[in-house]
C-alpha cells in the first residue's frame, strides 16, 4: 500500500489530515483524551488495524484532547505517515480544547462529515478482527444504531440519530448512558443491542485510582470526584428522593461509597 497524498494543516490547536476530494465518509471514530500516554500507541493502533481490514469503506478520526500534558497529544501526531499509507482513512483530526469527556465527544460528533459514528476510547484496546467483521455486517444490513456490551465502545450509530435528539450533553461522567436513554426513547425501534465484548479496557487494574491518574493536585482531585458525583446523578436521572434513598440503603448495610 503506497504512500497517499495528505494535506496536513498543523497550529496551535489542532492537527489536520485530509486525502482526496469531497468523497463521502461512511464511519467516524470520535474519541476524547487526557493524559492517556501510556495507552495511546496500543489503543489507536487497534483503531487503525480495523481501517485497514475495511478498504471498501472511508473513515475518519476525529478526536479532542483536553490539553493532555503528558505527551499524548505528541503521540497522536506521530501516526502520521500510517495514515497517509491508509487510502480509505480520508480524515484525521486532532483538536485541543478544554473540556469535559461528553463536551469533547460533543464537538467531535459535530465535525464528522461521516454517515455512521463509532465513539471509542484513548485507553482501550479494540478487537480489530471481530470489529471489522462486525462493522461490515452493520453496514451491509443498513442497521440504524447498534449497542454493544461493553465500555469503551458503547455503540455505533447514524450520526442524524445522535444529532436528532440532541448529541452529547456537557458531562465527565455517564455522558454515554445519558446519549444512549435518549437514543432508546425516541428511537427504540431502530436500535439493536448486541451483547458481544468487543474492547479491553487498558487501565483494567487502575480504575480505583482513576481520578488520582487524571487529577494535578489535592484540590484538583476533590473538584474531579465532585464533578464526577453530580455527573453521575445527571446521567442517570436522580432525583433528590432518589438520592436519598440511595444513601440510606448504603448507609444501613454499612457499604462505602
């Protein structure tokens, strides 16, 4: 596979492949990052095997980084000639931004130009070979929305459902849960679930110091696990009575939170 033609656009505050013309894009990968350089190389790496394995498909990346500082908006960009060498990888863009995990997904949906959108992880690994047996599939039934079984990858979608009932809302936490109770609302009908394990979580044995990962300071890491609270109610629609049910049964069965 030679070497494609890429105009690359690089500033600031954001990083910029385009190959070909106005050709249509049939699925975008959107991600957000932070500090996920250990497990960037693994995790897009994967992403770009499955490209690879769907020549009769145009994709895109488009991806939003919360203004990583340890390196990993570096390691984005060294993957470069990979996708110059991948014809059907018509897009990939890099943008830093501050913001939360479903604001960044958010402004990625946004600028996708894709027909079909795949929300995927900067920390997990992705099972290339049954991914792409699978998106094939979902495309040439002409599915609507799948839902898969696992984080990390929690569904691929038409992007004009997404944008129908409102894309993501501006959370740290939940935001995929939030998207999916809308999606299956107002469009139970088109939505298929698939309970098939189709990624690996790379911080599997870290994710009780996941907030210490992310997080500058002392005060830093109080702020996180309160956003990360008030997330979590907005995404799974609390109310104050359910609150407080909540915290009586933990509180009578002695369970910490």
């Amino acid at each position: 596979m030679g070497m494609e033609r890429c105009n690359i656009f690089n500033s600031e505050r954001y990083y910029l492949i385009t190959k070909g013309g106005n050709e249509s894009i049939d699925i975008a990968f959107v991600g957000t990052v932070y500090n996920n350089a250990p497990f960037i190389e693994a995790s897009i790496g994967s992403i770009l095997d499955i490209i690879k394995q769907l020549l009769n498909y145009n994709f895109e990346i488009v991806i939003v980084d919360n203004f990583s500082n340890d390196g990993s908006y570096e390691k984005l960009l060294k993957v470069t000639e990979t996708i110059c060498r991948l014809s059907n990888l018509k897009r990939y863009i890099v943008i830093r931004i501050h913001s939360s995990r479903g604001l960044g997904r958010r402004l990625a949906v946004y600028l996708s130009r894709a027909r079909y959108i795949i929300p995927f992880d900067l920390d997990t690994y992705y099972n290339s070979a049954l991914l792409s047996k699978v998106i094939d599939r979902i495309l040439r039934l002409k599915y609507d929305c799948i839902v898969f079984a696992n984080p990390g990858m929690h569904l691929m979608c038409l992007k004009d459902l997404i944008m129908n009932v409102g894309n993501y809302k501006d959370l740290n936490y939940g935001e995929e849960i939030e998207l999916l109770a809308r999606l299956f609302y107002k469009y139970s009908g088109k939505i298929l679930s698939l309970p098939i394990k189709v990624a690996y979580d790379l911080r599997a044995n870290m994710s009780s110091q996941r907030e210490y990962w992310y997080s500058r300071s002392l005060i830093d890491y109080v702020n996180r696990k309160l956003r990360l609270m008030i997330d979590k109610y907005l995404a799974y629609g609390y109310d104050l009575k359910k609150m407080l049910r909540k915290y009586r049964f933990l509180y009578k069965h002695n369970i910490m939170y």
